[in-house]
C-alpha cells in the first residue's frame, strides 16, 4: 500500500518526519518497507497484513496515525448537497447470500474531461494510471477510503434497472480490459435488464463503461460476500485493486460514505447533478460483543497496565466500551471485522500500549519427576536409526488423489480404500484424507528423479486416517520409507541387492528398540513384487512390509530411467511400539568358545529360509547357540524347481568347552532331522 505523506496529513495533522513516522508504523505492525521522495512529497510503502483489511487505504492508516499520536482525525468531504429527485435506476439484490449491501446514485449530465493535477498526481504516487475525472475519483475513493465504487453510463443499461445475481451456465461477458471471459456458474454478476454488465467486485463490462461521450453515470457501491470474490478472481485469473479489498472484506457501514464522497466529487469536478441514492440492506450490520478481562491482559502481556489506559487505547480504536469491575465489554467499529475474541483485544492493547514497553521475563518453566513418554522416546529412535542410514526426514500433507488406489492395485475390500473425503480440499485432485503414507513418499520420488537427483532415500512418520463409519476416522501411526538409487560407474564393486540393504535399515531399527523377535515372510501386497517383498513380524504380528514395487506399478510412474527398482516399507508404529520390551535382559558375556558347523540343503524352491531355521531352532538341544543363513544358490548342478541354501550353525556350552566329538554326534542328529522334515538333500553328499 502507497501512501503519500502529503494526502494523509490531510486526514490526521502530525509533525513527525517520515523516518520516524516509518519507525512508530512499523512497531504497531504496519511495516513501513521503503520511503520514496516524490517532488516535495514523500510516499511510504506500507506492507498491510491479509486480517488488516482495513488499512488498505489513506483514512484506514491515518486511523491508526490518530490513534497512536491521540491526534484527530478528519474525515473527508462527503456532503452531497441539494439533490434532484429520485433515482432512476431500481436496484435489485437477488442472492442475499453474496451480496448483503448495495447502494447507488443517478448522477447526471457530467462533462467527461481530464482530472485536475492534484487527483491525477495522488493517483500516480500510489501506482494508478489516470483516464478521466469520472474513472479518476471512483479510483481516488479507492485509495483515500479503502472502498470499492464502479462507475456505469447509466445510458447504456437496459430496462432501468440493477440485478444482483449469480451467473447462468454458459455466459460470457467482455470486460474493460477487452477480453470475453466464460463465467463460472458461481460466479456474482451485476445485470441490467437483460444481460450480465460488470463481475459483481472484480471488473466492469466494455458495454457500459463511461466514455468520453457518457452525459449520465450510475455509481455503485456495495458489499461482496469476500469468499465469492476471491474463487472469481481466482477462476477468471484477473486480480484487480477491488477485488483484492472486496476479498480480504470492507467495511458495510462505509458503503454510503464513500458513495457520497464520490457523488461530492463528481458535482464538484464533472458538473453533474446528484440524484437521491437507492440503498437496499436486507441484514444491516450487528456488532459483536467481545467481553476482555484486565487481569487476563496483564497475564498474557506480563504487564500491570493500569484500567484507565487501557480504556483509553480501546476508545482511541474506535470501539465502543462498557466498563466493569474486574473486565470490559468492547463493540468493535464495523471495519474491524478481525476482532472476534478477547485474544484479539490483547493483541490491540498491546500494539499501541507498546511493545518496547513490555518487560522482558524469563519464563517459569515446573520441572516434573514423571519420565519422559516412552513412546515418544521410541519414535525419536526410530527416526534417528533412519537417519543414521542415509535417509531424509519428508513431512507431507495428509491428503492424498483416490485414484493413486487404483495405481496401487488395491482391492475394494482393503482398507485402505476407506477413505474420507475432504469437504474444502486444497486442490481437487486430492480431496481425501490418505489411508496410506506411500502415495505421498512416491510422489516425492517422482519429483526427486524429475529434478535429476538418482539417489533418492526417504522416511515419513505421521498419520494415516481410516473411515470406519464413525463421526472421526480412525487415526493410524505409521512409519513409510522409499528408497531408490540408481547403478552406475563406482570405485568398488557393489553386489548387493537394493532389497536387502532396506532389509538391513529396518533390521537396525528393531535392534534399536531392543526387539529380538521378529522375522520376515513373503508379502501379498498387490502392488509388490511377488518374488522380492515380505511381511515384517514381530512375536508372530503383522507390523508391516517391505519391497521392490511391482513394475507395472513403476510403469504407470513414468519414471523414464532404464529399469528402475524402487523400495518401499510402511509399517504400523501403533502396533510396533505395542511390541517393544519393557526392560532390557543383560547376559554375561560367554566364558566358553563357540563351534561353528555349516549345513547346505538343497529344497523345494517353494520352501522358505525361515521355515527351515525355524524347524532348526526347534530342534531339542541346549547348545545350539545360533543359526544364519551365508548362502543361496539356484542354478547349474540344481535341479530344475529346486535350490541350495547354506546354513552356519553355532554351537556353545554354558558350562564347559564343547569337544569335537559330541560337536560331530549334535550336528549329524541335527542335519538328519532337518532333512527328514523339509524333504531336503544334504548338498555335496
């Protein structure tokens, strides 16, 4: 917002310099961003806050001069004079809902001609470009009172008559920037008798403008529901000085002022005569009541200002006030539609009681005995135990395109197809609440590739939401992961598999939680690869799975990288920290060494590794300390449906150092009895 120091003298005296004028703006929250000299004027640059609507314009900032100086302000010239009759233009508002003010005046047998110096001079330090004296003052009005007006040759409207409606399906009108623009249907219009003749609070229309020939003018001055305004504004892609007040709100009592101002100026400037105005008000405005504690002021501003001044700030904003004992009740002034609550009160106490004023306190902070949350503790963990493996920390919105389902695969029956749809989305194509946090984390990835980056490893700790048919949904704690890099010319050969470095990661991050008990077994999710996924257990519960993503799924992507492989994980946190060990069992280290026997079974290609160190773990005998899996082998010398997996198994006594004997006797009774549960072959025999 421009404001020259010369127009706003006119409105509140004060003999501060600009510096300083900048200086006391900026520490009531008007940031003054630049001083510009211009002739012997000088014009700040106001940065206006979007809730402070009232202060886009000169009399909204000399408001606030007046208030902070406790000078006088003075209001500009708005008395019309002798008036010549009725109006000639009937006003109708027929969407009460978008549009609850609408006033207008007939003015009469105007001489259109160049503005004098002095408007045309304020309207360019502000940034307006003049056109002629009737245009000019609709403009200057603008600026000076923050008020929207629109100006009509009132010749060229239809039937004698203003219509204030929504737009019908398939209508266009050029406005006065020459462009024929096709209305939304939700789209405020104002129509004369036939046809629509302005977009209601964004621009005019070419058939109505006032020309060089115009004789008698129709001014308008209303107000516009802001939300209607602004998905207008939005939808058209025509940003205009009215549309930006007229969304961010206006005063409604302000309306008539400033249909009088401009009335005054046009009589006095384009000779015109001034009809009687037509105001139709269907709700005329309510104040608002807001009740404020004193002790409540001191406690949030950790002030004692004392009940008389901070009276006197409220009656210097411009608000009514009744006083009592321990509190006052405060009716804010109709251009200050942002104070709804005693916060905001505080808030204005505050700006001109001072901030520099306000004693700088150290806080008083109670150390409680209580140990932190355990849970917290343990998502804290997890993220670090990611972190530390390369990964970066990703926080996205949780909403989520329903159709990133179907690229899923995702069955109707799964859950993660109840979703919940959003009432006011962001955009439309994500409109529901996810169920998952994948989608999020693949879009990411999409990104990352997009902007070349090729080695791509995230996490994402947040919340999923599930429609169970209740008035919330149910809210999941989930951990997701996506990992993706791509091979290419390295100073060391590096084998091994994507899948199982993920596998680790996650491993690394159950050793963290002191979880022993968990094992892995092959996953069904649809949108897995089937032969290189699995299903994380832990005591036996589902918490989760990992795995390389079906390339059909990487197809539909569209990646375009040769052979992508991309991880991913989600797990249920909720149901993993249910999971975690109360406490940690500590061990004495082995005062006796271990014997390692290594086994190489050749099975069906069907059967799991897990499965068979399962039926190993099984087997009855005290000194089988450990069993892993070294090798995995299908191929040449195997038949076909079969494969060879290698086992090491330790062994250890508790009391006594092992002899290879019983060593050899333990092992043998092993290795028979696993071949005679799995239907194994002893490889090599």
């Amino acid at each position: 917002m421009r404001v020259p120091l010369n127009w706003l003298k006119e409105l509140v005296e004060f003999s501060l310099s600009p510096e300083e004028l900048s200086s006391r703006l900026t520490m009531i929250g008007l940031e003054v961003e630049a001083l510009e000299k211009v002739g012997d004027d000088t014009v700040l640059e106001v940065n206006v806050t979007p809730n402070r609507s009232d202060c886009l314009s000169i009399l909204g900032i000399a408001r606030e001069v007046a208030a902070m100086l406790k000078a006088t302000l003075r209001f500009p010239e708005c008395l019309v004079g002798e008036e010549t009759g009725p109006p000639v233009i009937a006003v109708e508002i027929a969407d009460k809902d978008l549009c609850r003010r609408y006033a207008g005046r007939d003015i009469t047998g105007v001489t259109i001609s160049d503005s004098p110096e002095w408007i045309k001079s304020r309207l360019e330090k502000c940034g307006m470009r003049p056109i002629n004296n009737i245009v000019d003052i609709t403009n200057y009005v603008l600026l000076e009172m923050g008020h929207p007006l629109h100006a009509f040759d009132m010749d060229t409207l239809k039937g004698g008559r203003i219509r204030v409606a929504r737009n019908r399906p398939g209508e266009t009108i050029t406005t006065l920037d020459g462009i024929q623009r096709l209305l939304t249907d939700e789209a405020l219009l104002i129509w004369d008798g036939e046809r629509p003749v302005a977009v209601a609070g964004v621009m005019g229309g070419a058939d109505t403008e006032v020309k060089d020939k115009t004789r008698n003018v129709f001014l308008e001055s209303a107000y516009f529901l802001p939300a209607s305004i602004r998905r207008t504004s939005k939808s058209l892609g025509l940003s205009t000085e009215s549309a930006y007040r007229f969304e961010r709100g206006t005063d409604i009592e302000l309306i008539e002022k400033a249909l009088d101002r401009a009335a005054y100026l046009m009589a006095l400037l384009s000779g015109g005569r001034v009809s009687k105005k037509v105001d139709v008000y269907p709700e005329p405005f309510r104040a608002r009541v807001i009740k404020a504690r004193y002790q409540r002021v001191d406690k949030i501003l950790g002030t004692s200002i004392s009940h008389n001044e901070v009276i006197s700030i409220v009656e210097r904003l411009g608000m009514g006030i009744t006083k009592g004992h321990d509190y006052f009740t405060v009716v804010p002034p109709s251009f200050r539609g942002d104070l709804q609550r005693e916060i905001d009160v505080i808030e204005e106490i505050a700006r001109f009681y001072g901030y520099n004023r306000i004693p700088v306190t150290v806080p008083r902070t109670q150390i409680s005995k209580e140990p932190r949350d355990k849970r917290h503790l343990h998502v804290q963990s997890i993220k670090d135990s990611f972190r530390s493996s390369g990964f970066s920390e990703t926080i996205n919105y949780s909403f989520m395109n329903y159709n990133v389902l179907d690229l899923l695969n995702i069955s109707e029956g799964d859950a993660r197809r109840s979703a919940l749809s959003i009432r006011n989305p962001l955009n439309e194509e994500e409109a529901h609440l996810r169920t998952a946090i994948i989608p999020s984390l693949l879009r990411n990835l999409v990104h990352n590739i997009s902007m070349g980056n090729r080695d791509v490893r995230l996490f994402e700790v947040s919340r999923i939401f599930i429609d169970r048919g209740s008035a919330l949904p149910e809210e999941e704690h989930h951990l997701a992961a996506v990992f993706f890099r791509e091979k290419g010319p390295s100073l060391w050969r590096d084998e091994t598999p994507d899948f199982f470095l993920v596998k680790g990661v996650i491993q690394s991050m159950l050793d963290t939680l002191s979880i022993a008990d968990y094992e892995f077994s092959p996953s069904q999710e649809p949108f897995l690869h089937p032969g290189k996924s699995t299903d994380i257990l832990v005591t036996g519960k589902r918490v989760g799975f990992l795995g390389v993503l079906h390339p059909g799924v990487v197809e539909k992507l569209s990646l375009k990288i040769a052979r992508p492989e991309v991880l991913v994980t989600e797990m249920s946190l909720d149901t993993l920290l249910l999971l975690v060990p109360e406490s940690i069992k500590f061990m004495s280290i082995p005062r006796y060494p271990h014997i390692d026997r290594d086994i190489a079974l050749i099975v069906d290609e069907s059967l799991p590794a897990a499965n068979i160190m399962e039926q190993m773990r099984a087997y009855p005998s005290e000194l089988i300390e450990e069993i892993s899996v070294f090798d995995f082998y299908r191929g040449k010398n195997i038949p076909q449906g079969k494969k060879s997996l290698a086992f090491t198994v330790r062994y250890r006594g508790k009391d006594r150092t092992l002899t290879d004997s019983e060593i050899e006797e333990l092992h043998a009774g092993l290795v028979g009895y696993i071949t005679e549960r799995t239907g194994g072959i002893v490889r090599g025999k």
